[in-house]
C-alpha cells in the first residue's frame, strides 16, 4: 500500500469505522485524470451511515487532511 492509500484509509476508517483494508479496497482511480488520482466512492456507505452519499463525501472531504501525500480533496 503507497503512502497516499495509508494516509486517506487511516483517516476514512476514522469516521467510516472501516478497516484500512476495508478503505483501500473501495478506493478507484478516476476514468478521467482531471478528476483526480483516487476516487471514494460513498455509496457503499450510505446504507449503513444513513446518510446521502453526497453528505458522507463532503463529511469525508472535510476531515481528510492535507498535506504531504494529498494536496487536495474534493467531494
């Protein structure tokens, strides 16, 4: 797993209650490169955090941390 997928899985898991794995595993690479390097997708999630995928994104986007290996994050 590179740096990036330990930084954003530990942080995910944080408020998803998923393992790392668990997180690595759902992360994508986007079809387009203007979309970024990773993609979350957050439908998995909202079933079982009862929320709309948009709203769990921009929770997640909001918490996730910059800095040395991820420069931006967008929902």
């Amino acid at each position: 797993m590179n740096a990036f997928v330990e930084a954003i899985s530990q942080q995910v898991s944080d408020v998803t209650d998923l393992s790392p794995g668990n997180v690595a595993d759902l992360l994508e690479t986007p079809p387009n490169p203007e979309m970024g390097d990773y993609a979350f997708p957050c439908f998995t999630l909202a079933k079982s955090l009862r929320k709309a995928p948009n709203a769990i994104a921009e929770e997640l986007a909001s918490q996730v941390m910059t800095g040395d290996h991820i420069s931006q994050v967008k929902a």
